[in-house]
C-alpha cells in the first residue's frame, strides 16, 4: 500500500468533504481516505496495482474540485 497526500483547491464545507470521501473511497484500489477541510487536502491509502496518484487527482478533478 502506498500513501499520498493530495492538495484539494475550492472545498469551503462539511458537504465537499464527504464529497471528495466518497468519491476517492469509490475509487478502485483505495483502501482508506482522509479529507481535512482546514488544511485542504486528502491523505489516501492505496494499492499502487490498481490507481496511481495521478489516477487519484483525476478522480478529484472530475468531482469538481482543482488540485493546488
């Protein structure tokens, strides 16, 4: 398992959290998410053999949200 933390830009609630939880819990491969709304970003366990961390951002991107 490898872990990354990711940038996340335009979250300004409780809501874009569970948003972007989801979305990046849904991913294949993730085994455990983290988004810290004060900080901006996520922390995200996951199986390098199934999603890289570009694969990562694409899924924020696509949520509708911008990496910093």
């Amino acid at each position: 398992m490898k872990q990354a933390t990711i940038k996340i830009k335009g979250m300004s609630c409780q809501g874009c959290v569970r948003n972007n939880e989801r979305a990046l819990s849904e991913a294949p491969g993730v085994k455990s998410v983290h988004v810290d709304l004060a900080r901006g970003e996520a922390a995200v366990e996951f199986d390098e053999a199934l999603i890289n961390e570009e694969g990562l951002k694409q899924v924020i991107r696509d949520n509708g949200y911008q990496i910093e």
